[in-house]
C-alpha cells in the first residue's frame, strides 16, 4: 500500500470516529452539517488557491486530445475497481464486458489512452464499492465531505478506500515518485473535467453547500437505482462538484 493511500485511509477513518462521536441525528441526511460546510469552504479555498488554476492553466497548454487521452488512460485504470464490483455485486454480464474492454484498451488503445472497445461494442460503464454496500444493504448513508476529494456519504467514502487500496492498480505502481506524478495528474484530470459545470451552479445556486449536496445524493440515488442496461450512461463528473 503506497503512503498516500495509507494517510487516506487514516485521515478518512479518524474523522468517521470523531464524526460518529458528536453527530446530531435531527437530520438523518446530513447530520454532520456543520463539519460538512466548514470542510465544504476549506476545500473550495484550496481550489480557488491551487488546484483550479492548475487546472485551468493544464487545460488551456494542452490540446484537446492530449487531455481526452489522459482521462481515457485513468477510465481504463478505475475499471480494474469496476471489474471487481461487477463481480462482487453479481453482475456477471457487465464483469465480461468490462474486462474485456480492459484487456482491449489496455492493448489496442495503448494503456487506455484510446477508446477502441466502445465502437465494437463494449460500452464505458462504472462500478465502485460504494454502490456494492448500497446493494449489500446500505443504501441510505450519511452526507459527508472528504477534505480536498469533495462530497460523499460515509458510505461512499469507505468504499472509496476499498477501491482504491484493494481493487485499484495505482497504489501499486513504483517507483514511488511515479505513483505520486499519477496522483496529482489525476486530481489535476479531474478537476479540469468540472469546470465546464462550476459556472452553471453558481449561477443556479443560491446557497452552493446545499446545492452541491443535493445534486450529488440524487446522483448517488440515481445510480444505485439504475438498472444494468443505463448504467453505462452514468457519468459521476457530471454532478460530483464543488
């Protein structure tokens, strides 16, 4: 496990400890409001400061396929942890097809940075651990805001911690600096994706914390509750947003 998973891990069940300790449970949805809107506001001014200006500045130097193969190269590399999901949660038509569009990706298109399985039929579809303790019985679960990664539910971020220190590859790339170079191009990949979407929420948002939450449930909601066929047509970069 690589050491940035492993301050991950800590950091995310030290504050599940604390938050479960002085949680007010009148609003079963967000009970933990007020930690939520303080980490909501610390993490927008570490946007506002650091990663939206490299995300604007990676988005304006780079061309448009340059930045499309980047984020095809990390789909492919999230679809290990959707591989073992389909899996875990008996989806076995989509385990097929997902691991077939690995395998197709990772070798015709280079390490994921071209989309090849898509046009032969093996469509972009996302599964994560979250929605596989949605499914084991969890489907209800606390609003509650990762510092810098943004919102998620409890359970949401207990399985983010599954799917990225057990079923995702990344932790395990070497030599170490390598691994770290992904990471931040990752977070600099994804936040550069939402910036097409920030303008439109301020703009509709009277107050964004609760925007923000809204939008995301019912993005969860929707996913969790979508059959096999849709599921593919779920894209979490379009309402996980700050």
């Amino acid at each position: 496990m690589g050491k940035y998973s492993s301050y991950t891990t800590i950091s995310l069940l030290s504050l599940f400890l604390i938050l479960t300790g002085c949680a007010t449970h009148k609003n079963t949805v967000d009970p933990y409001e007020n930690y939520n809107r303080a980490m909501f506001k610390f993490n927008k001014s570490v946007d506002k400061i650091i990663i939206k200006p490299i995300a604007v500045t990676y988005d304006i130097l780079f061309p448009y396929p340059i930045k499309k193969g980047i984020s095809n190269a990390f789909d492919n590399l999230f679809l290990t942890s959707s591989i073992a999901n389909d899996l875990l949660q008996g989806e076995i038509c989509w385990f097929a097809s997902d691991t077939w569009r690995f395998i197709i990706n990772s070798t015709l298109g280079i390490g994921g940075l071209f989309d090849i399985a898509t046009p032969i039929g093996f469509p972009k579809h996302q599964q994560d651990f979250g929605k596989t303790l949605a499914k084991w019985g969890d489907p209800n679960s606390p609003y509650f805001i990762i510092p810098i990664l943004g919102p998620s539910t409890i359970r949401d971020a207990t399985g983010f911690i599954f799917d990225y220190n057990i079923f995702s590859v990344i932790p395990r790339i070497r030599p170490v600096e390598l691994r770290n170079s992904i990471y931040v191009l990752q977070l600099v990949d994804f936040r550069t994706r939402l910036l097409e979407t920030e303008d439109i929420m301020e703009a509709a948002s009277i107050d964004e914390y609760l925007f923000t939450r809204d939008a995301y449930l019912q993005f969860r909601k929707s996913f969790f509750n979508s059959d096999s066929k849709d599921n593919e047509e779920l894209e979490e970069d379009d309402l996980y947003v700050e």
